[in-house]
C-alpha cells in the first residue's frame, strides 16, 4: 500500500481506466482491484483525473498539521507560489494573516527558494560541463527519470528542489522551526518526507479544511489593507506556470537553446531522445500547463488560461513596485545529486511471455490485437505484467470476451432443457437443438430464424412478459406440434428487448401422474367390489349361525325342563331308560 496515493476499494473493480492511463504502469491488478505499485510511481497524480468512480485516496497530513500547531513549537510555512490560481489571491499578504490564525508562526512563499534554485542553476551552467540541463523543480518528473530513463540522469540538474532549498533557508535561520509545505503536489509529499527537512506536506485543498475549521474566510482578510514585508522582486514566482523557470531568470546563460516541455507523454518522449540533444536547457514539467494544473489544484471558472495570466500578472506586479535588488546568497548548500532508484520488475523471458499469451487464446502474431483494454499498450507488455505479478490473465479483454461467448454457446447448445429467443414481433430469434426436438422441427436452427412463434404454440406467456415487462410461466403446457408437455418459463431481457424462454420437457412427469391416477381409480374400484363381497359373505355367515343358534337353544331347554321334572329313569349305567326312544 502506497503512504500517499491509494484506491477505495468498493468504488475501484474492473475499470482499468487509470492503468491505461498511468505513464509507468505502476498499478497491480489483482482480484478486480487497482492498488498502487509504489516502487514504480512517480505520483504523477495523473490516475486521480481519471478515475471515473473518483475512487483515489490523497492521504491527509491535516492530522499531523493539527498536532503540529497545537505542540506549541515554532511551526513555519512555505507556500507554493500557485496558491495565486487555486486560492483566488492577488497577494500573498492575507495568506499571511490566515496561516497566523491557524497558530503558523510565520509564512513564506517557496519562491524563495526557487529563486535560490535558480541562482545555482546560474553557477552549474557557468561550468560549462553539463552538454544538457534538466530542471530539477519537479519532483514527479526526477523521479521519472531516477526510475525510468537513467540514460537523462547526467543531465538532471544536481540542485535542490524549491521547496527542499527554502526548508533548508528556514532551518538554517531558524534551527528549532517545524516546516510545512502548502502546494497542488502530490509527489511533494514524498520528496518532503525523505528529505528530512519538511515535517509535513499540504495540499490547498487540505489547507481549506484547516482554514474552514477555524471558520477563517480569505475573501473577509482579502479585502484588508495588508503590509507585506519588505522584499526585493522575485521573478520565480513564475514557476507555476510553462516556461515559469525560465522566465525566472533576469538574464539567460549563454550555451544554451532554452525549451519548455509539459505533460507526461511529452517528457518522455523528451527524456527518451536526450542523447540526441546538444546543449538544451529542458524545463520539465510532469503536469500540463505546469503546477497551477497539479494534481491537487483548486480549478477555477476560467481554466488554465486565467490560472496562467493571474500567475503572471502576480510577477508583473511584482517586478513593476518592488526593487530589483540582488538577493543576498544564503550560506546553505543546495546541491544534490539524484541517485539511481530502481525496482524489482525484472524482464520476462520469451518463454514467459509466449506461455501467458498462449493460455490466452494467442498462438500466431496476428492474435496479438493489442486493443489496450487491459491497460497496457501491447499483449505482450501485459504478458510482463502477469510475469511479474502486476496483473492477473484474465484482464484480457478479447479472451475473456471468447471465452465467456463460447462457454454461453456450449452450455446453450448442449442443455437438456430448449431454449427460445424471440423479439417483439413474436418471432424466433434463435434456438437450440433441444427446443427444435420439442417442438418437433427437423433440420437446422438457421432455418427457423425470423419464423412466427405463433405456427408452434400458442404464445400469450411471451406476449405477457413482451407486453408487461415482467418474467412469466406456465408449469403445465401441452404443445400440439408433438403432443408433448412443457413446464415455459419466460424472461424479459430490457436491454436486448427480446425474451428469453426456457422449456423443460414433463412429459414423463405428466404421463406418470396420468398412470398414477389411473392405477388410484382402479385400485379404489377394486376396494368397493372386495368390500361388497365380504358384505355378502358376513350376511350369510350371520344367517347360518343365527339357524343354528336357534335349534341349540330349544334343545337346551328341552334339557333343563326335563331334569328340573325329575321324570326321566336311569338305567345301571346311568342312562335314562327310555334313551333310544328319547329325543333331545
């Protein structure tokens, strides 16, 4: 994660917008996510313009500002002369006032230490030995050539940046003093915490928070009578804006062919042909129109245009009511020497890169479409990508765009339910070889494009879901082509405006139900006979054993009578005498 430059991760997801646009391609893609590579940014600033979703994070140095001024220490502040465009201000007087009610214990413009800068340009040039000169006033763009064109490293000018000179200005008259930078970079930032010498960095638009929490309106200071401190004229309040550099200069070293470049395709294609320059003075600027259009500018309603003539106004007045005194060379050293910074990209092998161009459907040069949707330039800068694990292979475009047509094709194809799609007029659009078995239709699909729905089934689930925008279905629908059944579900699809319509085969479920329901019948028809017969066979049963109950119970009584009436004689082996002849 980067300490100055990141991505909200909810808004960012498969854009790729500020990959196409990054000039270093220093943002990883992985699991649909932007982060910035900070080893290989130069916080151009340039993704945070064009970033759709705005989903770039500045990170706030407002926090340490805040405990800053409240420590009670000396806190100074060296403001970039483009606070005249994005402030709306004439002067620098009531900035002035404004930073002192926030607790600043006192303010400078860092035109002060451009204008040191550009005096040690005046003794680097006066050696002669440099064959071309590089402007070393943006740090965006030393740190493009530090990382990415060593070749112009020669040239870059071995002296301070602005900012950095006039933080050594202040430490130096005043050793205990806290430095903040208030400015439209970014990458100031950076160059501020590895300097050592700026304990914080703001952006303007981070000194409008501050300013709006302590309710401190410039427009109510502005329009005060304000006694500036007394200075000689300072031309490098012109560095803002193109050409800013050399304006600063009251007169210009002879040697040298003076140009001025701005933007990030200009620059390198400027650092990439240096060798073939001979004694140019290259004033580079990362952002177009120079630093009244940095990243973290405040624009105003007229544009670059007005930014620019409101900065040079600011010199011309500067120039036309101060006096033009030499200013007195501070006895601080700003000479630097920017080192080599490299990175961990390594090269890919042609192995490497023909594997990831193989596994993305690309085998012959002329699979190599080179579209940029990915965010690279060329397949095979993206093949080094992936190698280094800078992104992932399916950010391909193209291949995932085949992949995903012919997986939706096979699946399609080769599903066991039929698949209709029809337009507003009802007529068939596309199906596949399941529906046709349905519906009973012979030879290819081709042949039934553009053929009423109508001449296969009745349609009203289409018409409904046509007419009212909604799904439908019918869970039971016999069709009369074949005399088979479907369960139709059909879909709306708005932006296509046709209708999706899927058809799964119950025929066997309906034939199923039918024998079930028949073998229910037979089965109940079954039980009423049984029923019926085991009625009659209990009613003659009962009447049978009622017959005999009868005849038992008069014989019975026949006994009981005759043994109470002690008539009946026994014989010796005690049966009655009569006993053949008795019935019983």
């Amino acid at each position: 994660m980067s300490d100055f430059l990141e991505f909200k991760k909810v808004q960012c997801k498969d854009c790729y917008r500020c990959l196409r646009e990054c000039p270093v391609k220093a943002i990883d893609v992985k699991e649909h996510q932007a982060k910035i590579i900070e080893e290989r940014c130069i916080l151009c600033g340039h993704c945070t313009h064009v970033c759709p979703q705005e989903a770039k994070i500045v990170h706030s140095e407002v926090p340490v500002v805040r405990d800053l001024l409240a420590s009670g220490q000396k806190i100074f502040a060296t403001v970039a002369p483009a606070f005249i465009s994005s402030l709306g201000q004439k002067d620098f007087g009531a900035l002035r006032i404004a930073l002192a009610k926030l607790g600043f214990a006192d303010a400078e413009e860092t035109a002060v230490g451009a204008q040191a800068v550009v005096e040690a340009y005046k003794a680097v040039l006066a050696k002669g030995e440099m064959r071309n000169f590089i402007t070393s006033a943006c740090p965006a763009a030393c740190n493009l050539i530090q990382k990415y064109f060593p070749k112009a490293l020669p040239y870059l000018a071995p002296v301070d940046s602005p900012m950095v000179a006039h933080a050594k200005m202040i430490r130096h008259e005043h050793p205990d003093a806290k430095v903040v930078f208030i400015g439209p970079c970014i990458a100031k930032k950076r160059e501020g915490a590895e300097s050592h010498l700026i304990d914080a960095v703001l952006t303007f638009e981070e000194l409008r928070t501050l300013l709006a929490e302590k309710e401190i309106d410039l427009s109510n200071i502005s329009n005060l009578t304000v006694t500036e401190k007394p200075q000689p004229a300072n031309r490098a309040k012109a560095f803002p804006v193109t050409r800013g550099i050399i304006r600063s200069f009251d007169a210009l070293p002879e040697g040298y062919t003076y140009l001025a470049i701005d933007g990030i395709d200009r620059c390198m294609q400027a650092l990439e042909k240096i060798e073939d320059l001979d004694h140019v003075f290259l004033e580079i600027n990362i952002c177009p129109d120079g630093c009244i259009n940095g990243p973290c500018s405040i624009g105003n309603n007229g544009g670059m245009l007005k930014a620019e003539g409101d900065v040079l106004a600011y010199v011309e007045r500067e120039l036309a009511t101060r006096p033009h005194t030499p200013p007195t060379p501070p006895e601080v050293d700003f000479s630097y020497m920017h080192p080599r910074l490299r990175n961990h990209s390594r090269p890919a092998t042609e192995k490497e890169i023909e594997d990831i161009l193989h596994r993305t459907g690309k085998f012959r040069p002329e699979d190599e479409l080179n579209c940029g949707s990915c965010g690279y330039s060329s397949c095979r800068e993206k093949a080094w990508a992936v190698v280094n694990g800078y992104a992932d292979i399916e950010m391909c475009l193209p291949y995932m765009r085949k992949r995903a047509e012919s997986l939706a094709v096979e699946i399609v194809r080769n599903s066991p339910h039929g698949v209709l799609l029809v337009d507003g007029d009802m007529n068939i659009v596309d199906l596949n070889a399941t529906a046709m078995k349905m519906l009973g239709m012979g030879g290819s699909p081709d042949n039934f494009q553009k053929r009423p729905l109508g001449d296969f089934f009745p349609p009203i689930e289409f018409y409904n879901a046509y007419s009212q925008h909604r799904n439908t279905s019918n869970p039971r629908l016999r069709l009369q082509t074949t005399g088979n059944y479907i369960e139709l579900t059909v879909n709306y699809l708005e932006e296509q405006n046709l209708l999706f319509g899927l058809m799964k085969d119950i025929t066997a479920e309906v034939n199923y139900d039918t024998k079930l329901k028949k073998v229910k019948l037979e089965t109940i028809a079954t039980t009423d006979q049984v029923i019926m017969k085991q009625m009659r066979v209990a009613q003659e049963i009962a009447s049978l054993l009622g017959e005999t109950t009868a005849e038992t119970k008069v014989a019975l009584l026949n006994l009981k009578k005759m043994l109470a009436d002690g008539q009946s004689e026994f014989t010796d082996d005690g049966r009655p005498s009569d006993w053949k002849t008795a019935k019983v």
